[in-house]
C-alpha cells in the first residue's frame, strides 16, 4: 500500500489519504501499510494543490 500511496502524496501534496467503500459505507483514513485495495474502493484524496486535482477530479 504505501508504494502505491506514496507517489500520490508526493506529487498532488496529500495532506490525507483514505478511501471510501460503498458496498460496506465505510472509510478507511491514512489506510495501512498492510490494507489491500478491494474494486469497490473510491480513493479519497486531501491535497494542499487544488490544481493538481482537479483534471482527475472525476476519473
């Protein structure tokens, strides 16, 4: 997990990670490093740079 999360901080200045399941409606803030990402996953990003996120605001 925290190879994958890692580029994302680095480059949209994340100040939190999570994500949302809605099969279960449940969130997992600052996941661990263990945690495996399931389809059903919607990552849920906090970023300090609006405009890094916004072209991937509905991908």
């Amino acid at each position: 997990m925290s190879q994958a999360l890692g580029p994302i901080e680095d480059r949209f200045d994340a100040l939190l990670i999570g994500f949302y399941n809605p099969r279960t409606d449940g969130f997992d803030l600052n996941p661990s490093g263990i945690r495996t990402i399931t389809t059903d996953d919607v990552l849920l990003v906090i970023s300090a740079n609006v405009s890094a996120l916004t072209p991937h605001a509905n991908s």
